[in-house]
C-alpha cells in the first residue's frame, strides 16, 4: 500500500530530476533538442520532462545518468552529494 510518504518522495524525485537535468545540460552547452538528438530521444519529450509534464521511464534516467556519468540517485535525490563530469 502506497502511502502520503510514498507520494512525496516520488514528487521529491520527480522535482530534483527536472532540476538538474536543465542544470546539467545548460553546464554542457546543450540545447535540449541537441541533448534529445544525443539519446535519441525527442526534443519535446526533453522539454516537458524538465517542465514536469513527463515522468521518464526507469529506462530513460538510466540513460540520462549515463549520459551525465553520476549514478540514477544523483538525478532523483535532492540530498545526493555524487558528483558528475561536465
């Protein structure tokens, strides 16, 4: 059973992926169609995930933690002292 708690950290995880997705990819000089075009993704998808119109697939933060070389926590918690290469 899924509690008010549950609810939360997900939205918490949800909040800091968006965050530092536009944070990271700003750092590297990337636009988001360029970043999208990297992970052949779609621009628009980049877009509305860091609007928070989106949540991405378990597969996609994988990809995107690949893509920043950090492990997936450093995208989902807020309190995640990992680093990661720009």
């Amino acid at each position: 059973m899924l509690t008010v708690c549950h609810y939360a950290d997900r939205f918490a995880a949800m909040v800091t992926l968006r965050l530092r997705l536009r944070e990271w990819r700003e750092q590297r000089g990337l636009t988001q169609g360029q970043l999208a075009q990297q992970m052949s993704l779609h621009r628009s998808y980049i877009a509305k995930i860091e609007i928070g119109d989106r949540t991405p697939c378990l597969t996609v933060v994988w990809q995107l933690a690949q893509f920043f070389h950090c492990p997936m926590e450093a995208l989902l918690r807020s309190d995640s002292t990992e680093g990661r290469e720009v």
